[in-house]
C-alpha cells in the first residue's frame, strides 16, 4: 500500500490513561496515522485533547456520532480506515456499533462490550456491515506468550491439568473514586464500568491467557469477590475457580487493592509432562520445567521491530510495543479484507471479546446472592 492507514479515536483525551498508549503504538508500525478523533467526555475536553494533537480543527469532533457522520461523508482518499474505541467501557457497545454502521473496521479497548446481550449483538452487527473488529488483548503482542503458546500445541507440556493465573494491583488501596481521581472514578462507577470492577479491568487478562495459551475453553467458574474498600459499589478483589474444556482446573486472583502490586501478571500452566511460567515482569523470559526436575530459560532475543514488537525491561514501552504489534496485525487484516494482500493476521477478534464478556458474565452471575449453585456455566 501506498498510504499509511487512516484512525479515527474516540475517547484518549487529555486525562486518558490507555490513550496515550494506543496513539504511540499506532505511531511504532510505521504504517498508520491519526487523522480525526472525539476525545473527551465534553465537547471542551474534546476539542483540547485534539488540540493537544496537533490535528486541523475542523476534524475534532465534539461528540463521536458527529464524527462518524461526517467522516464517512468524505471521500475515499481522506476518511479513516477504522476507529479505535479507548472509552470507558460503557461506551464501547455503542461506539462500536455505530462506527460499523457508518462503515468502519473496528479497534476496541478491552471489554468488548459490557454484557453478553450486547456482545452477541454486535456479533450479528458484524456479520451484516462485513467489517474487522479487533480487541486489544495486549498479551498477544509479547513474543514469548506466542513462544509458549506454540510449546502447548506442540505437546511440549503433555495434557493440561492446571492454570494458574494472578493479575494483582494496588492503585485502589484507597476510594480514589472520591478524591477527584477521573480514572478510578468511571472504574469504580457501574454505570460506565459495567456490573463487574477489577475482575473486568484486570481480571480479564488472566482468563484471555488461559485461553489463549491452552487452546481450552473455560466452562465454569466459581467465584469468590468483594469489594474491601467501604463504600465502593464493584469488587475490587476476588478468585475465581475455573474448569476447562478437557476436564482441567484452574484459579485467578484479580485484584486493585493489593499494596506494592503494580499489575504484574503471572501465569502458570501445568500439564502431565511438564509446566511453565511467564511474568510481566520478566516478558521476553519463558522457564519451562520437565519431569525430570530440569528448567530451561528460553529468552527473546531477535532484533526489536514493529513486526516483532519485541518488549524492553521498561512497563510503559512494554505495553506500547506489544499493543503496536497488535495494530501491526490489524492493519495486515485490514489490507487483506481490501483485496491488496493476503497475510494471516494474529490479533484477538471477535471471537476472543465474546469468550471474555462470557467468563466475566458468568462470575457476576456466580456471586449474586440469589445464586445458590456452587458452578456457573459460561452462557456461550
């Protein structure tokens, strides 16, 4: 292609915490520009943040129905290829569906949607406009979650029997949501969060992973949550049991109120003939363990390029790097849903959203205190 590919943002203004990653990555593939966006919850917040941007006035937007309106009015040479969505969450159904029906691929901060109403709606919404939706999952982007991705499906690990997955944070030790902090403030509100609070924020990694890495389903959960921080309306802690397809077992221990933990992931997968361990931490760093007592450190060491987003020691460049390998993959997925190539994209689709919004769905429902069943299924 000739061209970069064109974005349009909704949401990632000025107080935004994803934003800024989602505009840095999209600069890293070299192959895509921001060209409009409606960035803020007000017109004034929205109009500074595309400001800030550098971006001609007249394609910051107030409110992004104006935006998609006008901008599938434009012409083919100037209107956005898709829309990325870095909204709090309740606005992602919505967005969604609108930037489909204006005529847009799709680019979504994680959840998908908000319920699995929702989600199996835009599903049926993506089968009739025929357009892309990806969802930014960012763990696909780290290479050595792809390294051991591939050791489970080449057996290397024999037949899985447990998951172990931890997704600590401690940013809301304290009700932040009441001192002015814009962040924890839509997080905490289930009005704009969804029905569910750290198990959806954060929580969602670790079931995404299980899945991803064992090739299994989850089928059932049975959850224990609670919100520690009096006053807060959503949890901000839990575990979570869970069964998978072949009959294996797992947990999950989500949480926003455990001090020191600054959202370090860890998983562990532990099959009939060996296991392994990856961490945040530690990214391009996989230690796979054998019977026979032995470890083998297996390290990332290719050269750093958009392509393989290889992941540095540092947090931030982190996240940037492996979400730009995602937007790397979205864009192969855009240009062979044109006709003008025909890459086999890796990138969570639809399909990855709806299995998510399932899991956090069914630990809801677990922990109603109408539910008197010890398991809940997973409602797809």
């Amino acid at each position: 292609m000739s061209r970069k590919l064109r974005m349009a943002m909704v949401g990632g203004g000025k107080e935004s915490f994803i934003g800024p990653f989602h505009r840095r990555a999209a600069q890293i593939t070299g192959r895509i520009e921001l060209v409009c966006g409606a960035f803020g919850s007000t017109r004034h917040r929205s109009f500074e943040g595309g400001e800030d941007l550098f971006l001609a006035r007249e394609r910051i937007y107030g409110a992004y129905r104006d935006m998609l309106r006008k901008e599938a009015s434009l012409p083919d040479d100037v209107r956005p290829d898709f829309v990325v969505i870095t909204a709090p969450n309740n606005l992602h159904y919505p967005v969604a569906m609108a930037a489909l029906d204006a005529g847009f691929h799709v680019l979504c901060e994680k959840p998908l949607t908000t319920s699995v109403d929702e989600v199996q709606n835009l599903g049926r919404k993506l089968d009739d406009k025929q357009r892309l939706i990806a969802v930014a999952y960012t763990y696909t982007g780290y290479p050595m979650i792809r390294q051991a991705q591939k050791l489970i499906r080449d057996g290397r690990l024999g037949n899985i029997r447990r998951v172990v997955a931890e997704c600590p944070q401690g940013w809301l030790a304290l009700r932040l949501e009441t001192a002015g902090n814009r962040q924890a403030g839509w997080r905490a509100d289930p009005r704009r969060a969804g029905p569910s609070g750290c198990m959806a924020d954060v929580g969602a990694h670790g079931a995404y992973l299980t899945e991803l890495l064992t090739g299994l389903q989850i089928s059932a959960v049975s959850a224990d949550m609670r919100a520690c921080v009096a006053g807060r309306q959503l949890e901000d802690d839990g575990a979570v049991l869970f069964r998978l397809s072949n009959g294996a077992q797992g947990v999950l221990w989500a949480s926003q109120v455990s001090v020191g933990e600054n959202g370090g992931v860890r998983i562990r997968i532990f099959g009939d003939k060996g296991g392994l361990l990856w961490e945040l931490d530690n990214p391009n760093t996989l230690t796979v363990h054998a019977l026979d007592g032995s470890s083998e450190v297996l390290r990332f060491t290719e050269p750093v390029t958009a392509l393989t987003a290889t992941p540095p020691a540092g947090r931030t460049d982190c996240l940037c790097d492996a979400l730009a390998y995602i937007y790397n993959q979205f864009a192969d997925g855009i240009l062979a849903f044109d006709g003008k190539r025909d890459p086999a994209p890796i990138y969570p689709s639809l399909a990855e959203g709806v299995r998510v919004v399932a899991f956090v769905d069914a630990v809801v429902r677990n922990t109603r205190p109408e539910n008197t069943e010890k398991w809940t299924q997973l409602a797809m």
